[in-house]
C-alpha cells in the first residue's frame, strides 16, 4: 500500500517524527514523507537528519495564491457573528492578528449574504488557480492514502481535502493538539477520517468542523505515547543534578506560551518559600518551548534564586531569551516524562502540560494571573471554549488572581502522595486524552488498512 504523510511545521515533526509513531507503518507499507520546499520558514530543521528508517522524502511547493485565497476565506469566516464568549474571543483574536486595515475588510465580507458571494468567488478563483505541483506529486506517486498530521490549518490541508476528494484517495487527518478543532480550525471542507486526542475533541469536531460522528476517532496523542514507557531516570537522579534535596517537595512551574508575567510568579513562590508557607519546597522552572519565559523572562536566568531551579534541559533556551533571539525549541518528549515523573506537583499558566502532569497522577494547578493585560495572548485565549471543561473538573485545581497563587499552591501540595487524589486525577484526562493498551503506531496502521479496505469496498 502506497501512502504519503504530509508534514509542514517544525511542531509536527516534534509531535509525530520525532515520536516515532509512523515507524511500523513504514516497515509495513510503502510511505512517502513529504515536507515543503527547502528555506520554507514553518519547517527550520534539516530534514536529512531525521530518522525516517528507509522512506523517501519529497518536497513540495507551497501554492502562495491558493493559499492566500484559503486564508482570506477562513478569516472572513472566522469573523462570521456567532453568538457566545467562544465565538467573541476568537474574533477578537482574528481581529488584533489581522491587523486594522484587514480586520474592518473582512468583517465586512463576513457579513450575511456578502460572506456567501465572497466565498463563492473565493472558489472560483482556486478552481481557476490549478496546485499542478501536487498534481504532479499526486500522479506520480499514485498514493493509496493520504495522511496529514495537522493544527487543522497551513499551507496544504485545504489543497489536500479538494485534491483527496477529486482523486477518491481516502484523507487521514490526525489533531495535533487539544485545542486545534474549536481555535485553529481552517479547513473549508472535510477529510475523510479525523483522529482526535479524545472525547472532548471529537465533540468539538462535530460542532466546530460539522464533521459526522462516525469520521471522527478518538485515538489518543501520538506525542504522549512514550509516557507509557518507564522513565530513564529516577527522582535521585534528577534532585542530584538540579541540587535538590530529595527530602523536599519539588514543584513544577511549567511555563506557557501565553506571555504572562512568570518571572513574578517565581519571584512570589521563592518569598512564600523564605516565608515557611509552603513548607520544605523547591520549585524547578521549565520555561513554554516557544514562550520566550513569559514577559520579561530575560530576566529569570539571571536572577539570584534561593528556592528555584532551572530545569537544566531547557537552559540552553534561556539563555538565547536573555540574547534576545530565542526562536523556538524543541524539546525531547523523554526528558519531559522524566521531568513529570520526578517532581511531586505542577502549577502552569493554560498550558498543556498541566494535562500531561495530570497523565502522570501529579497533583496539577491551573494559574491564572488576571491582572495581566487585558490585550494579551492570556486574555484573547482565557474565554475559549476547550478550558471550559478543564476548568469544571474538580480534580484539576484552579488559581485566579495572583493574590491566590500562594495559597492555591499550599493546597495543591497538600496533595502530593494522596493516591486517590491521583487516580482520580488519571481517570479526568480520560475525557481529554484516551488510553489504550496498544500503542499508537500500532493501531495506526491497523486504522489506515481499514480505512483503504473501507474506500475499495464502497
């Protein structure tokens, strides 16, 4: 079976290369990976050094003016009026991300009636406007399936559901991140199976996306996969090489990408610490891979800490913060679980790894520092709809106002080695990310034979 995976981002490869979950697929069946062309700034790493076993690589262009054409669609669509706080923050978003001029164009186009001639014309001109690179790709390679690990937007998704539909090639979707279906949705149409983290996603699917029930598969996150396997190192270990007496109740602040002020943060638990109100702790610090430390986070390298540590993996990025040319980072996912493993407890501004500190059985806080700017990535963000049920679980606590970290953060080590607290905690992020026995390479290539079986049957 011929398949080609379609991968643009750095983020992708970190996720889905780098984990290694297309390894049996590729010792199984004829795969293709293909990136866009070299010196395309969404994919910075050197792909001759990624570890693809025996697959081929190819590259393909990126159709500029299809893809400006998508862009615009989604935007006006994206600024469409909808009622509810969901729909509220992400125009809003849309709006200060377009900037003025495009922002008042489109809300027009958005307006009924005016959106429909607008995305009429939209198609035509892409109809008008052939991809004849990927249809040469396409013709030559003769794929059985097309995979596509995707934010549900970037420059091939919406080329790739017309071309799959054209050719009857099934389309394989797979959500990179829980947030992706309801905030970075920019499909036009829809493939033909869409593999989600797990419950809420695939319900966020059919409402947001409009996609049938039965296409969308709960299958897990392909990047925790390995956080089935045991760490490579243990809690010793880890307190001897970040200077840590083991003793001590070690607590996780993970930074986000939401730029909120976490240099005070850690300036606040360090006090509380001094303070004996948060009795024997030390916080370890793991700055967001592309947060650049929050606002300000040139300052945290620098600092002269008492009761903070650096995580020593992700030093090596703040230091290019302190430079001022940060970039983005891509951190091994083991050290990660090893991070996970070792400490006692977790206190993040909305990031993911609150919910893969929760996979872990780790008593998890949600910080939410209120009193940062109104018109930051924070604020647009907060109103959004897949933290709702984040924030309506009991088991994941939650901080609102800096006023309430410290205290927050004394209950939340209350917790720490309460094994109900962390079964319950495990049971939770079934709802957000779901288990399985198998791993995900595995299953993945018994979903894609199935689903070809199922496009040669009907």
């Amino acid at each position: 079976m011929k398949i080609l995976v379609f991968i643009e981002h750095d983020i992708i490869i970190r996720h889905f290369l780098h984990s290694h979950v297309f390894g049996k697929l590729a010792q199984q069946h004829d795969v293709v990976f293909v990136f866009p062309e070299s010196g395309n700034k969404r994919v910075k790493s050197d792909v001759s050094l990624l570890d693809l076993g025996e697959a081929p690589v190819r590259h393909l262009s990126v159709s500029t003016g299809r893809l400006k054409i998508w862009q615009g669609l989604t935007l006006a669509d994206m600024l469409r009026w909808r009622s509810g706080r969901h729909f509220a923050a992400m125009r809003r978003f849309h709006r200060s991300a377009a900037g003025p001029r495009a922002a008042a164009l489109y809300s027009v186009l958005a307006l009924p009636g005016l959106f429909q001639i607008f995305r009429a014309w939209s198609y035509r001109r892409i109809e008008a406007m052939p991809y004849r690179d990927m249809d040469a790709l396409l013709d030559r390679e003769r794929p059985d399936v097309l995979i596509h690990p995707s934010v549900l937007a970037g420059v091939y998704i919406n080329d790739l559901v017309t071309a799959s539909r054209s050719r009857n090639i099934p389309l394989v979707v797979i959500m990179n991140s829980w947030d992706n279906p309801s905030t970075k949705r920019a499909m036009t149409g829809q493939p033909d199976w869409l593999l989600v983290w797990g419950p809420q996603t695939q319900s966020h699917a059919v409402k947001f996306l409009q996609m049938p029930p039965e296409r969308v598969i709960c299958f897990g996150a392909a990047q925790f996969d390995l956080y089935r396997n045991p760490p490579r190192a243990d809690r010793h270990e880890f307190c001897r090489l970040h200077d840590i007496d083991p003793a001590a109740r070690i607590l996780l602040y993970a930074g986000s990408s939401k730029g909120t002020d976490e240099y005070s943060h850690l300036c606040a638990l360090d006090d509380a610490i001094d303070r004996g109100e948060l009795g024997h702790t030390v916080v370890v610090y793991r700055p967001h891979p592309w947060g650049d430390g929050g606002k300000g986070g040139n300052r945290i390298l620098d600092h002269n800490w008492r009761n903070v540590r650096i995580e020593q993996t992700m030093r090596g990025y703040l230091e290019r913060v302190k430079t001022g040319s940060p970039g983005i980072t891509m951190p091994d996912y083991r050290d990660t679980h090893d991070l996970l493993a070792a400490v006692d407890a977790l206190v993040s501004p909305l990031s993911t790894i609150i919910i893969e500190g929760a996979l872990h059985g780790k008593p998890v806080l949600c910080f939410l520092p209120e009193e940062d700017d109104k018109t930051s990535h924070f604020a647009f963000s907060l109103p959004l709809t897949h933290f709702d049920d984040f924030f309506a679980e009991p088991s994941f606590l939650v901080a609102r106002g800096e006023s309430s970290l410290v205290p927050a953060v004394r209950s939340l080590l209350d917790k720490v080695g309460d094994e109900d607290f962390g079964r319950s905690l495990r049971l939770a992020c079934a709802h957000f990310v779901s288990r399985f026995d198998r791993p995900y390479g595995e299953r993945l290539v018994e979903f894609v034979e199935n689903a070809v079986r199922q496009t040669d049957t009907a």
